[in-house]
C-alpha cells in the first residue's frame, strides 16, 4: 500500500495496493493528501480484516483435519 503523487493531474494523489479478495493491483485517485491518507488506512483495514479472516479459517481447517 502506497501513496503517489502525480503533477499535472486534477486528482494527483494515487492509493495503490493489492486487493487481498482478488489480488489485483487496485487503485484510486483523489485531490488531496489528506483524501489519500484516508483512503490508504482503510485498505490497510481491508488488508488486515481480510489476513485476520485467513488464519481463522486455516485453524478451523486444521482441527477439523485433527479430528479425524
């Protein structure tokens, strides 16, 4: 996840990160900084939400194979 600033554009701040659902490279463009930053912490979110929904869903895979 990262943010970029491209001169010569109406929305120069870029958030740019992998979606971890299709792992893509995603992006998206806003006036400013401030915008981006937003932006920026809620992929983070989206990222952190999603490794947190991973790892339950191995734990329950590997005592379900335990079990049996």
């Amino acid at each position: 996840m990262a943010i970029r600033k491209l001169d010569g554009r109406k929305k120069p701040f870029q958030v740019y990160y992998i979606n971890p659902f299709t792992g893509k490279q995603t992006s998206a463009s806003y006036a400013t900084k401030k915008e981006a930053e937003k932006a920026e912490a809620a992929a983070k979110q989206l990222q952190k939400s999603a490794n947190e929904q991973a790892e339950k869903i191995i734990a329950e895979n590997k005592a379900a194979t335990d079990e049996s």
